[in-house]
C-alpha cells in the first residue's frame, strides 16, 4: 500500500487539517511544517493541476516562496528574467500583408528584468514567471518532504462538523474507496472554493462576470513568427475576428519566441463559447493567428468565465477560507494566486501562535480583518485591468461587428505615420500606457497596510501615495509590510534586512542608541515570548547599515524601535526613547497576540 493509499486507521488527529492542494493549499502545508505545526492536507483531485492557469509570482510571494526553500527550484525552472521584461501589443499576428505581426507598442514590465530601481528597492527577490502547471509539482515535493505521508491527493472530503472545540471530517479515499475522519483544532479551506464554502455556509459575493474566455495549451514552434524575446505576454489585436488574442510561452526548456508549448486565449462575447467545439476553437485560434497551416499540438482546450468572486466571510467558527475558496480574479494583472499564498503567510504564522499557546483565539480574528479588503482590492485591480483591455479595443476601433478588412484599416491606422492618423494613434497609444499598470502596480503588491487589533496605531498621519498603483513607497506605517534593506554584520556579511525576521518569531529592531529597548525584549524572550532583537545603525549597532537604505525607510530615531510580526508585517513603533521600554513593548505584545500581560 503506498502513501497514497494510507490511512490504515478510521480517525486521525491533527492540529490542522489543509483541504485543497493547490497554490494556497501547499503554501499552508510548507508553512506550517515550518512552524513546527502538525497538519494533513487532503485533495480530491487525484494529481496537481494540469492546467496552464496562474503564472507571475510577485516579489513578495517569492519571499515568502523562499521561507518554504523553493524560490530558488522557480527561478531555475521559471522564465528566464530577460524573457520576461516587457509586455507587448501587435498588429495581428501572422499573414500576407507585411504589416502583419508588427509591433504596436512595447512596455517595460514587472521590474525590467529586475533593473527598474523601483524593484531593486522594494525586494532582494525578482517577479518570477512558472504556469501552474508545473509550479504545483515542486510544490508539492517540497511539502511532502517537509510533511511525509500526509499529503494526500484523490482523499477529498465528503462531510464536516464542528464544534466549540474541534472539527471533524470525513474523507474518502478514492484508491481504495475506504472512509476515514480527521479531527482537527482548525480546517484551513483551499479547495478553489468546491466544497467548504458551502458546508460552512459562506456565501460568494458576486462582483460581476466580464466575459467568458477559452483557453488553448498547444504546442507550436512559432519562433519565425513571435517577436522580441523580451515579451512574456503577447496581447495580439486580430483583425479578422475582431477580438485581442493573447499568446504567452510556457517552456518548459526554452522561453521567448522560441518556446516549445503556449497558450492562447480567446474572449467570446454572450453565450457563443458554450455552442463552441474544441475544434472550432482551434479553428477560431488560426484563423485569428493567421496560421491556417502550422504545425500544432493541442494539448488541452479549457472555458472559464472572467470574473470577481469575494466570500461574504473568510471564517465560519473553526474553518477558515483561503486563496480561491474566499476570492477569485480575471487573470490580468497576476493577482490571484500570489492573493492565496500571502493569505496563508498571513493565516499560518497566527495558528501556531494559538496553538503553541503565544497567542489568544482573538488573534484568529485579525485574519479575515487583514486579508479580506486587500483581496477586495486586487480583485478590483484584475478586473479594472481586464476593462482597460477593452479600452484598447475601442481606441483601436475594432469590432466584432466590422468586417476583416475595417478592422485591419483601422490597426494601419496605427501603424501609420500621416497626419490625417496622428489623433487615432495618440489615443491608441494612451490606452497603452494607461495598461502600464497591470505588469508595473507595484504598490498593489506592496503597498497595502493591514487594519486590525493586531496592528498598534501610533498616531501618525497615514503615509499618501504618490501613485496609488504603480510607484510603491517603503516606509514603516503600522500595517506595512518591512521595507527591503541591505545590512552587514561586524565581518561584512551582507544579507537582506528580512532574513533577520525568524520563522515563527517577532523581531525588535532598534536604532543604534536603542540598547534600552533590546533589553526589555530579551526580557520577553527570557519569559518565553518568541521575540529576537537587533539594533540597526550605520556606525554603531548589531548590524550596520551601509548604504543607509533602512535610515531612509526605518522611521523611527536612533532611540525609537519597531516591531515586526512573524509575516515580516511592522505591527507597532515607537519613535524615540521610552521612559518604560519595557511596559511600551509588553503592552503591543499584549495587544498583538491578545493575551493577557
């Protein structure tokens, strides 16, 4: 019998039972096994997904993606980063007319291949680009070797109770059709929203259908037609139907034009993809690509519908939803699986702390208060991304309803360099622009502030954007995830301000002058809170600062400290010296993790 096949047992007990084993699932599982927490996941699916779904994993995912040890298995297996440094838009595809194919416009994208100071600043980490597809397996190795015969694929849950003190399950075995229950403290929900929601009863909060979209995972060698190796995503305006095509490469051994697998997608308007065969897709996939006669391997053929989803709640009692059980995006702007993994970096850190007793049940609370309205909003951006998509077809001025031969006079228009077509580019071409922000919203990936007891106000003025989407500014507002700094310790040492924040611990940073407050932590940590200390100057301290990047960000004196949370979250500062360090930061212990002094 293999580990599959397991259990030989009708109940197991467990602090936390994970349901789902996808993206938000296998976070949840690598996290908690780093935490020391005992888990079981089960999936009803017999295998990760074989879907060529979610692929851009924002810098603050891959951070977190790091603390599980697998960024660096992405990266390698990932888009290679001078692959991915642009988007692109195109006139048409292929086909006679030699303007066929040609570039409309290229725009620098998620960081620049890492070059765009912006990012340099914001992570020591890249935006990575791995499908689903094949991201889900070295997920799951790394759980399973983290988590050993309790990863559970084709076990899917069938029923579920709960109490004031526990929850139970009961799973089926699909290799073998036996039944068992689980019982467990919590449940985490990462079943793409299937089957928990409905149990526990959440219901979804509808934010809207835009369209319905087919999916095609080919195989193809377009490297004589695809341009510029620099383009990950190729939004390509198709004259003879009408419609923007999309065409991303998928590797899995060579990016750019020269991949060996792709997807396409295609919008169809009302009900028309529910009449649509797999072959008249493929069909409407050439004749839109202008490639009736290319060599092409359908691999898979899939219909989704474009649309918003946000759960009316994120807990029922002891069951918590996560990633795709508690929202779902439009796939523009590469929000919603980075969404369910910070999900679970948010919720995993919050359960241990339960259950090794550092924290009361209140803290459980600050989870749906945290996550839920920075889901709200990139749900909002994914579709506000979508509608801008649709913006540049009407300042192309393409239609459906045109003829083959309007729509491609109107793209020459584009293309052209007479003054009679000036104003119909420029307008094209600001609707370009305004699109910058679905691969350059750099602080909607980092520029949100958490709002919850388990954040300590100071008092301070809310920090206000420059730019609310694009230009993500660092700084230390209660809330805001821990700016990105360089330091050295006494031999030199470089390493990344948030490699200091241990897994499951607080971390006390002080400016140099700060030895009062690294005192009274000790004293926390002596009693058995799980918090570290360090004092940050350029001269003077545990570690130096030597390019003064966290003197620009760290807002606080060389007397003041602040506190970070186990998910690298500041959740409390004071800016100067204290008459009583220790009562300051025992009271933002207490109010954090709401326990008693």
């Amino acid at each position: 019998m293999t580990a599959q096949q397991q259990p030989t047992t009708t109940e197991v007990e467990v602090p936390v039972l994970i349901v789902g084993g996808g993206g938000a699932g296998l976070t949840s599982s690598m996290l908690l096994s780093r935490l020391g927490i005992k888990h079981l996941l089960v999936s009803a699916l017999p295998t990760t997904s074989n879907l060529p779904k979610a692929h851009v994993l924002n810098q603050r995912t891959m951070e977190i993606l790091a603390d599980v040890g697998i960024a660096d298995a992405i990266y390698e297996k990932g888009t290679p980063a001078e692959n991915m440094a642009a988007m692109g838009w195109y006139a048409g595809f292929a086909g006679p007319d030699p303007d066929m194919g040609r570039r409309i416009a290229k725009i620098e994208s998620w960081g620049c291949a890492y070059s765009n100071l912006n990012w340099v600043q914001a992570s020591p980490l890249r935006t990575a680009n791995l499908p689903q597809i094949r991201l889900e397996p070295v997920m799951k190795a790394r759980a399973d070797e983290l988590n050993p015969g309790m990863i559970r694929f084709h076990h899917e849950l069938t029923r579920l109770e709960q109490d004031a003190d526990s929850v139970r399950a009961w799973i089926t075995n699909h290799e073998t059709g036996e039944e068992y229950t689980v019982k467990a403290q919590y449940l985490l929900g990462c079943d793409g929203g299937r089957t928990i929601p409905r149990l526990v009863g959440i219901a979804p909060e509808g934010l809207g259908v835009i369209g319905y979209t087919a999916t095609a995972h080919v195989s193809a060698d377009l490297s004589r037609l695809a341009l510029d190796p620099d383009v990950l995503i190729r939004w390509t305006w198709c004259p003879q139907i009408g419609e923007m095509a999309v065409l991303v490469p998928m590797g899995p051994d060579r990016w750019g034009p020269d991949s060996e697998e792709w997807v396409f997608h295609i919008t169809y308007p009302g009900d028309a993809l529910a009449k649509a065969s797999d072959a008249e897709i493929e069909a409407t996939m050439r004749l839109a690509l202008g490639i009736p006669d290319q060599p092409i391997t359908v691999h898979k053929i899939t219909r989704w519908a474009i649309e918003g989803m946000l759960a009316a709640k994120f807990r029922a009692g002891r069951v918590f939803l996560v990633g795709d059980a508690a929202h779902r995006h439009p796939p523009t702007g590469g929000l919603g699986l980075t969404s369910g993994i910070q999900d679970a970096h948010n919720l995993c850190w919050k359960i241990a702390a339960v259950l090794k007793g550092d924290a009361g049940e209140g803290l459980l609370d600050t989870y749906e208060d945290e996550r839920r309205p920075v889901d709200a909003r990139n749900i909002q951006r994914s579709m506000e991304n979508t509608m801008g998509h649709l913006e540049i077809g009407r300042a192309f001025g393409i239609s459906p309803a045109s003829t083959a031969e309007a729509n491609w006079a109107q793209v020459k228009r584009i293309l052209s360099d007479r003054s009679e077509d000036a104003a119909h580019r420029s307008e094209a071409m600001r609707a370009i622009r305004r699109l910058s922000m679905e691969a350059n919203e750099l602080n909607v990936e980092y520029g949100y502030r958490y709002r919850s007891a388990a954040i300590v106000p100071d008092g301070t003025p809310e920090p206000a954007a420059i730019d609310d989407i694009r230009l993500y500014e660092p700084n230390t507002f209660p809330g805001s995830p821990l700016p990105h700094a360089w330091i050295d310790d006494e031999a030199g040492n470089r390493k990344a301000l948030m490699d200091l924040v241990r897994t499951g611990r607080f971390l006390l940073i002080a400016g140099e002058e700060g030895q009062d407050w690294c005192a009274a932590a000790a004293l926390g940590a002596a009693n058995g809170m799980p918090i570290d200390a360090v004092r940050i100057g350029h001269l003077d301290g545990d570690f130096f600062d030597p390019r003064l990047a966290w003197a620009q960000f760290r807002g606080i004196s060389s007397q003041g400290a602040l506190l970070v949370r186990p998910d690298r979250v500041v959740c409390w500062r004071h800016a100067g010296a204290s008459d009583d360090p220790q009562a300051a930061l025992s009271s933002a212990l207490r109010l954090v993790l709401d326990r008693p002094a």
